[in-house]
C-alpha cells in the first residue's frame, strides 16, 4: 500500500512537471508566433525602401551618399531581422535588430528632411503614395510589437515564478527572451513622412 501511494506522488510530481514544461513551451511558441508578426511588417517596410530610395535618386541626384546610407542601413536591418525571425527568443539576435533598426530610421529620417527641400520630390504621386505605405507600415510594425512585448513579458514571468524556475533549471534550454524596444534616441524621434505643400 505505502508503494502505491508512493507511485502517486511521483505520477502527480511528474504530471505536474510535465505541465509547467509544457505551458512554457506554449508560451515560447506565443513569443515565435508574435515575431512572425513584427516580421512581415518588417519585410514589408524593407520591400518599401528600394521604390522609396529609387523614387528620390531621380529628383535628388547629388545626395548620392544619403541615398546609400538609407539601402546599406535597410540591407544591415534584413540581417538582423532574418537572425532574430531564427530564434525570437534569443536576447543578442533581437538585440541586434533594434540596433539596426535604429540606424534604419535614422537614416530615413535623415532622408525626409533632405526630401523637403525638393518641391518636384514632394509632389511626385509615386513618392508621395510609398510614404503614405511606409507610416501605415510604421504604425503596424507598432502594434505588431506591443503584441510581442506582451509574449516576451509572460514568457519571463512564467519563467521566474516558483515552481516553474525549479523546471526551467531543470529541462534547461530556455532563456528570457528580450522586449523589442527603441534603444537608440534617434530612433525614438517621430519620423514625419508628410509631403503636404
């Protein structure tokens, strides 16, 4: 009898393991699942850039070298976004976006304001229309993070709590996956994407 009620305890014990493992690996799939999001808004913003940049070289010829920052900045950004779409868990690969994805608006940035000093650009229907796309783009690639911020949270929460910290040490292969914020004060300025007269 003392054996059976023994083989209860384990069998609860193990149940009880197999849970948490398995709630943490669901929440790590929310985490996965909310990247994927951030990341078609984020391939979309790249898909824009090339039209954007090939739009103003016709009108803005001499500034050749704002024009390569923005594509170099947009080609860094793609390789980091396709390191951090591998593992959205993995705190340098997200990392590394942001940083990259800070120059990238930085320099966009730097490329609308030089855009205002060319009436003809402002004015152009295809510019004009790539701009309204990329601040659509922009505000959904807001949302999108949010979304994942909200993941990332859960995920390391659940992480620390007690009993599922004694799992997470136990199981290993499991580390807090990182927020997707704006480090980089350039990045934080609002990008105005404006082409009113």
């Amino acid at each position: 009898m003392g054996f059976l009620i023994f083989l209860g305890i384990l069998a609860a014990i193990a149940f009880f393991f197999i849970a948490i493992y398995n709630k943490l690996i669901a929440l790590k799939e929310r985490v996965a699942n909310a990247w994927a999001q951030i990341d078609v808004q984020l391939q979309r913003r790249y898909d824009l850039i090339p039209n954007l940049v090939e739009t103003a070289k016709g009108y803005m010829a001499h500034e050749k070298d704002t024009l390569e920052a923005v594509i170099n900045a947009r080609n860094s950004a793609v390789s980091a976004g396709q390191a951090a779409a591998a593992d959205p868990t993995d705190p340098d690969a997200v990392k590394n976006l942001m940083a990259a994805e800070g120059q990238l608006t930085g320099a966009l940035g730097r490329l609308f304001a030089l855009a205002e000093a060319y009436p003809d650009l402002k004015a152009n229907q295809t510019m004009e229309q790539l701009m309204e796309e990329l601040a659509t783009t922009e505000n959904k690639i807001s949302f999108s993070r949010q979304a994942y911020n909200d993941a990332v949270m859960q995920y390391n929460v659940y992480q620390d709590q007690f009993p599922n910290n004694l799992v997470v040490n136990f199981f290993g292969g499991h580390q807090k996956a990182e927020m997707y914020e704006v480090d980089e004060e350039e990045a934080r300025k609002p990008v105005d994407v404006s082409f009113d007269n």
